[in-house]
C-alpha cells in the first residue's frame, strides 16, 4: 500500500506488552504509555518514514 500510495504514510506499530483486561492487568506499560508510538506514527509530517514496523517508536524487522 506505502508503494502505491505514495502521499500517504503507511506504517504499522507494535505498542508493547500493554496493561489491559486482555492481559489481565499484567503488561509492562499503561495505556497512555501504549497510545504513544500509535498516536506518534498518526502525528508524523508529510514527508515522513512510510511502509515500516515499529515497536516503541523504532523501526523494527519485525
């Protein structure tokens, strides 16, 4: 989609072990901790990375 799309930003992102009922409470980061790196990745300017994994604001392999 990033390739075919090139004026939009396309990425995905990973936030985190985050503490909510599905894990039982039991995540590492709370959940405006875990809004972080999405609300980031929908934040970045025009012009910005595109067709990338992030986990916590880094780019990640996957």
């Amino acid at each position: 989609m990033a390739k075919k799309l090139p004026s939009f930003l396309v990425n995905s992102v990973c936030p985190g072990f985050v503490q909510t009922d599905i894990t039982c409470s039991t995540g590492l980061f709370t959940p405006p901790q875990g809004a972080e790196s999405p609300v980031w990745l929908a934040l970045l300017p025009q012009g910005g990375p595109s067709g990338l994994f992030f986990h916590r604001k880094q780019v990640s392999s996957f």
